[in-house]
C-alpha cells in the first residue's frame, strides 16, 4: 500500500465516527505452532466484522494482537492508516466479562476514565439498561448483566474501534438477542468500527457487514452480507445464506490431503 | 412469641450450655471440697479475684501493658511483612533476591530465639516486641506475597489495556485483589501475636498479664493465675473478632463475606 492511500484512510475517518484497521500479512507463532499465517484485512471506517471459526482456528488471537495485547512475527497492522493501534481508541470486551469484583457496578463502568467524565459512566449504563443496578457489586449480577455492563466499560471511552470476543457467549438464546439488538442499536448510534468474534453464524449474518471465516489460522472466506437492517431472522434470503455459510464451514473445499485453501481476499490489500 | 422465635433464641443458646455447665459442676465440686483450691480455685473465686485486681486498678494496668505490647509489636512486624511482601511480591528481581533469605529465616521458630533476645536486649521492652515482630512478620509476609501473585493476571490485562498503569493499577486492582489473601495473614498472625507475648512475658517482664501471673504463681494464688489465663483467651478472642470485622468491611464485594 502507498503513502497516498494510507491519507485516504486517514481523512475518510477523520477524528470522530470509526477507524479503519488493516492488516498486511499478519503471522503469530505460539513457540512451533504458527497461530496467524498470513493475515490480510482491510476494515473500512464505521464497519461491522465478524469473524467466525472453529474452536482454536486463532480468532482470539487475531483479537488480541489488533488489541495490542499480542506481539506478532511479521506483517503490518494499520490504524487510520498509521502503525501501532492507539489504545485509547481501541476497546476489547472479553469473552468472561472482567468486571472488577471489588468495585460496584458503575466504579467498573468508569474504570480508566479521567474524573470529569464520570457521569458519562452513568449515561452508558442507562443506554445499557442498568442504570439502577449502579450501585451493586458485579457478583450480584446475572451473566447477561455483567456482559452489558462490560459493554458499557468498553463505550464509555467513545471507541473508535470496539474489539467483541464472543460476548455473548455464555447467554441463553432470548439474552443473546435482545444483546444482539442492543450491541447494532450502539454501532448504529455510535458510529465505531466494530470487530466481533464468534461461533454463531446467525449471529454474525444479523449483525455484520461482513462474515470473515478463519480456517487453522489462515482467511479463507470474506462473505459481504448486504440484507437491509433490522435484519429478520426467519426471511428466506437470512436463511440461504446462512446455509450456505454453514456448508463452507462443515466441508471445507480443501483435498483430503490437506492442503491449505489460499486466501480469497489476498487481492484485497492493493 | 411465634413457635419460630422459639426456637431461633433455642439454636442461639445452645452452644453455650456446654461451658455454663461444666462452670455449675466446676463450682460444685470446689464447695463439696473434691478440689483442693491450690489446684483449681473455684469459678466464683476467680471472679472475686478478677474483681478485686480490676478494682485496685492493677488488673488493668497490666492489660494496657500487654495490650501495648502486642499491638506495637503486631504493627513493626506487620507492616515490614506487609511492605516487603508487596516489594518481592510485585518485583521478581526482589523475590530472587530476597526470598530465598526469607524463606530460611522462617523456619526458625521464634521463640527459639528467645535466649539470643535475651542477650541482645535484656529484658528490656524491646525483647517482646523483637518477638512479636518476627512472628507476625512471616504469616502477614507470606500471604501478602502469595496474594499479589495469584491476582486473576486476566484482570490485570484487562485493566491494563483500559489504560491503568503504575500506582492507579496498584490501587484499583493489584492490592483489592489481593486483599484477601493478606487478609488471611493478618488473622493468623494476630493469633500469633498473643502466643508469643504470653511466653515472652513469662519469661522475662515486670509487668503485663504474664507478669501477674507468673508472680501469683510464687505466692501460690492459683486464682490470679486463672485470672491470667481467662484474659489471654478474652484479648485473643477480642483480636480475633477485630481482624474478622477487617474482613467484613474489605471483603463486603465478595460472595462469601455478604450476608
Ligand atoms: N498463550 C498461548 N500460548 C500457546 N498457545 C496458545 C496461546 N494462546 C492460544 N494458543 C493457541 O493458539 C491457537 C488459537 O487460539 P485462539 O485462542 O486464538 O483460538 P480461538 O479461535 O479463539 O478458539 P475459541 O473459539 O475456542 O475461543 C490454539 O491452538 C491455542 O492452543
Ligand atoms: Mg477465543
């Protein structure tokens, strides 16, 4: 990628509203074994991703190493077209939510917030539903609550890019979506750039502009999804794709000799 | 009353029948004469004792001594523990250096340095304080090391890539996080502390509750010596429920300290 490029990204998000995030093959090793091989990603200003993936095929890790939380071997890893995220404007919401057990439900939403801003902390926690709960301490709460509160932990410093590892893992079927509902409604309102990892297919088709799916550390499918929003579930146009998301997973089109497939989007870095 | 009520005042009683009982037979078999009262004084004696000591004022003389003594004690050793188990517990470089010394040094008992303390201090105020300082000193060290090191480090990430570092880090999730671990020492050593100033007053004081009771004991006052020993158990129960109510408070986040 040229310089002049690199500006194009930068003045197309300017200040507020997203960031835009690319990653110019990425590889990881954990010791022998190569996590990340190859990663390319171009994520526009304002865009939602998500990445899918069998159990251990490295989303974690891709997260992680956006996030800043994970060196890596080789490769390039823009934000706005410049090197090294900034991490005030970088959020990541784990998968187990972290709340500080020691400190009561609005503390933890302020956590790392300079102290004039400390009533922003209480605004995201009623966008969030939990404005009356600010006062308990987080083992008071069920999961789905100390999820949103995590939530609200990541909004409130205004992210420009918001990192969601499999946020929703843990809920029952009816908290996942209104969850679901409530993490669009914020996208929506906020502008970020929102980057979600998970199992569920259908979650990813509800929410994303894009399904990305990561095969044994490597980008084999980058699936653009362009129903309108809200997005209903049941519609017809929904479910073919997510059959057709869940046959590319279930069969992979590689050999059985194992070959790995190459990346479909390689030309996406030019 | 409601059968309920009953019943609830029942289940608080109960576990104090056992003492009270064997407290009416104790008195009983000092009266019929069964005990001879150089052995064991009757429980109503005791108390006459405990009242004219107290009335002189003498009794509480010697508390405040030994109250004193414990409570400095505790805070010398206490606080070093508490510091350096915060130094070597945060900084591997001070743990390599440092540990392995520590370590040693703890398996002394220390009350067998009770002679050596003698030598260097007399028995000088400083001896029992040197003493309650070095036992309280490794339960509080201990822990306290063990509690920064086993804080969730998926904690730590998380408020670290939210921008804490340095002291706002220590502060908000390093030592809460370790609370209760140190928490756990505090109330082993507080134990201890009694322990040890109960020996070293025995052993070499002019006042304090050990002093009174080894004194009554040349003048054969087995009563005052009971008195003695009752107090002991009382100031350690009472140091006992003070560290607990530390738990309380700092640990009223955690599930198993709510009510
Ligand atoms: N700290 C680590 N040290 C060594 N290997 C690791 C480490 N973290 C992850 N790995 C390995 O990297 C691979 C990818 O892990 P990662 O956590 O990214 O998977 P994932 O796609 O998020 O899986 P899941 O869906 O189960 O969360 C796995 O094989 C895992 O064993
Ligand atoms: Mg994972």
């Amino acid at each position: 990628m040229d310089i002049n490029a690199r500006e194009t990204h930068a003045v197309a998000s300017s200040a507020e509203g997203g960031a835009a995030l690319s990653l110019h093959g990425i590889h990881k090793r954990y010791g022998e074994r190569e996590v990340l091989r190859d990663i390319h990603l171009d994520i526009k200003p304002g865009e939602f991703v998500a990445i899918i993936g069998r159990s251990g095929c490295g989303k974690s890790t891709l997260l992680r190493v956006i996030a800043g939380l994970e060196s890596y071997h080789a490769g390039s890893l823009d934000f706005d077209g410049t090197p090294a995220a900034k991490s005030e404007d970088t959020r990541i919401m784990f998968q187990d939510s972290r709340l500080l057990p020691w400190k009561r439900v609005l503390a933890n939403v302020a956590l790392g917030l300079p102290a004039e801003r400390y009533l922003d902390a209480l605004d995201v926690l009623t966008q969030v539903g939990l404005a009356e709960r600010r006062l308990d301490w987080p083992a008071r709460l069920s999961g789905g609550q100390r999820q949103r509160v995590a939530l609200a932990r990541a909004l409130v410093h205004r992210p420009r890019l918001l990192l969601l590892d499999e946020p929703l893992g843990a809920l029952d079927a009816l908290t996942r979506i209104e969850m679901q509902t409530l993490i669009e409604d914020l996208w929506r309102t906020n502008g970020f750039t929102a980057l979600l990892v998970t199992h569920d297919v259908q979650e990813a088709i509800a929410l994303a502009d894009r399904v990305v799916l990561i095969e044994d550390g490597a980008i084999t499918l980058d699936q653009r999804i362009d129903l309108p929003r809200p997005r209903a579930r049941g519609g017809a146009q929904f479910a073919a794709l997510e059959e057709r998301l869940l046959q590319r997973i279930l069969h992979p089109e590689s050999t059985p000799g194992g070959i790995r497939l190459r990346p479909l989007r390689s030309t996406l870095v030019a | 009353m409601s059968k309920e009520g009953t019943h609830q005042i029942g289940q608080r009683l109960l576990p104090w029948l056992p003492p009270l009982g064997l407290i009416i037979l104790w008195q009983i078999a000092a009266q019929a004469g069964w005990l001879s009262s150089r052995v064991l004084p009757a429980p109503w004696d005791i108390a006459r004792a405990a009242w004219k000591l107290s009335a002189s004022g003498e009794l509480w003389q010697h508390v405040a001594v030994s109250t004193r003594r414990a409570l400095a004690g505790f805070a010398i050793g206490g606080s070093a523990g508490l510091l350096l188990g915060l130094a070597t517990g945060t900084s591997r470089r001070l743990e390599i250096l440092l540990d392995t010394s520590l370590q040693m040094v703890r398996n002394i008992p220390p009350l067998a340095l009770i002679p050596l303390v003698i030598l260097w201090f007399g028995i000088d105020e400083a001896a029992k304080l040197f003493l309650v300082a070095i036992g309280v000193f490794f339960p509080v060290y201990l822990n306290t090391f063990h509690g920064i090191r086993s804080v969730d480090p998926a904690l730590i990430e998380m408020a670290k890539s939210y921008g804490l570092s340095g002291w706002r880090l220590y502060r908000d999730v390093i030592l809460p996080g370790a609370t209760a671990s140190i928490l756990v020492g505090v109330r082993f050593s507080v134990g201890l502390m009694w322990v040890i100033l109960i020996v070293a007053e025995t052993i070499s004081a002019s006042s304090g509750i050990g002093y009174m009771t080894m004194n009554a004991r040349e003048f054969l006052q087995t009563d005052i010596v009971l008195v003695g020993i009752i107090l002991y158990a009382l100031l350690g129960k009472l140091a006992d429920l003070a560290a607990r109510g530390l738990e309380r408070f700092w640990l009223r986040w955690h599930p198993g300290y709510q009510n």
